[in-house]
C-alpha cells in the first residue's frame, strides 16, 4: 500500500509521527495536498504520515455497484472478516503493525515511529477514534474532524460493517453485535479502560452528513459522559461543512494538540 510522508527540518533527534487517516475516496494524496499541514508540523517538529485508505489494484475487491462507500477508497480501518475481503481489507493490521515498520524502514533515521499520535476524517475519523480506544497507549492523542461516531447505527457503517465483517442477525439488539460493536467508536467509548484519555473533536455545523445521520457525534458525547477515564472536547462549528476547508481552517490547532501530548512521550 501506498502512503505519503512530510518531514521537518532535520534536527539532532528523530521527530514523532503523526498519522492521518482519510475518509472515503480519498488516498494517502488528499490530507498532503489539500490540508496545509505542513507549516505546523514543520514549526512543531512533527512527521506526518498519511497511509491510502484501502488496498487498491485489480485483484482487491470491489463493491458490486461501484459505490463510493464500500470496498476500494473505504476500508474503515479495521481487518474484514468475509470473503472476498478478508484476503485484502486489513486496514487495522496495516496502520497498527505493518505501516509503522514500513515508515521505520523508510525513515527511520528521521523518525521515532514509537512516539505517535492519530487524527483522522470522517471515515479516518471513525478509524483514529477506534484504533486508539482498541489499542490503550499506542498513541498519545486522538483527534478527529466529523469522525463516523456510532457507525452500528448509521447507513455507512451498516453498509461497511455488513460487508467487511458479516451481517448482524436482525433480531439483535446493535449492543448484542459483538462484531460490529468492537469497532463502533461510541460503543468502544462507554466500554474504555485504558490510561484517561482525551478525544478532540471538530463538527462543521454545515455538515450535510451530520444532517443526514451519518456522524452522530452525539453518541460519542453520550458514551463518553459515562466514562470517567474518557473526555471528549467536542467543538461545533457554526458555519463549516465535511468539506477539506474546513480541516484547513482547524489543523494547526490539531497539530498544536497532538505536539503537546508527544512531547511527554520520550
């Protein structure tokens, strides 16, 4: 898989990374391009990394349709479970063991890949939130803007977790849908027990998929409030849209974010 690197000035000591992991359509080129990130990390002294958001080529399955919000373009950052998938569609596998080797072999005398945060989009947004609540202490902070928050209960999850991981019996409860609910960031909040942490959260108020129920950050708030060793630091944002505008107008006070919690990592 392909993904997409910006270093800072080289200094005496290797600089941590921060990964981004981008929503659906999107590649390892969209944050890169479009998010003008790179004055802050390169002030603060931070490496981004930003992997594609699925496996790509002609042997990786597709959605039989050629929709946007499955198969290629939209691996939802966890590891499928049916097939055909499952012999491609190992996204949390790929962030969370082989994408840190690869960015060590890459650049490694750079880059202290054991020092990291994750922020994501919409769909990377689901996938940041996830990953660090699946894996307590992997990374120092977790920021996200209009992430997917309760993906069991909105069209895209549904859709994305029917295919990758299996059909929930219909006559179970959401809360009953182990399979489903492991990578349910709103579910994984209310069930956290790892060191307290603090989720950052950005929602444009102008968002139409927050008004067509796809986001559902109320969720997220409502599991989180019941967690004392989770806060979430939800910020609505009157005006702004799911648009790349609207991470531009944000990202330095993410990046600021994540350089605070880095630097008591050693």
């Amino acid at each position: 898989m392909r993904f997409a690197v910006f270093l800072p000035s080289a200094g005496e000591a290797k600089v941590p990374v921060l990964y981004f992991l981008s929503g659906l359509t999107c590649t390892e080129k969209n944050f890169s391009e479009k998010a003008g990130a790179q004055r802050a990390a390169a002030e603060l002294g931070i490496a981004l990394v930003m992997p594609d958001t699925s496996p790509r080529g002609d042997d990786v399955p597709d959605d039989k349709e050629g929709a946007y919000d499955f198969g290629k373009g939209a691996g939802f950052y966890l590891d499928a479970a049916k097939e055909p998938f499952n012999a491609h569609f190992n996204m949390e596998t790929y962030v969370m063991e082989e994408l840190p080797k690869a960015v060590a072999a890459a650049v490694g005398t750079f880059v202290d890949v054991s020092r990291a945060s994750v922020f994501g989009h919409s769909m990377g947004g689901h996938g940041a939130i996830t990953l660090a609540l699946r894996h307590p202490g992997r990374f120092a902070s977790v920021s996200a803007f209009a992430p997917i928050c309760n993906p069991c209960a909105c069209p895209w999850g549904k859709k994305a977790f029917a295919g990758y991981l299996g059909e929930a019996a219909a006559d179970l409860p959401v809360t009953d849908r182990s399979s489903w609910a492991s990578h349910d960031a709103s579910m994984l909040a209310a069930a956290y027990d790892g060191p307290p942490l603090t989720l950052l959260v950005y929602q444009g108020m102008a968002d139409n998929f927050l008004k067509a129920g796809q986001l559902l950050p109320d969720a997220l708030q409502a599991a989180a409030a019941t967690n004392d060793k989770l806060t979430v630091d939800y910020f609505a944002c009157e005006g702004y849209d799911h648009s790349y505008w609207f991470i531009q107008s944000f990202v330095s006070e993410h990046i600021a974010f994540h350089a605070a919690a880095l630097a008591t990592r050693s």
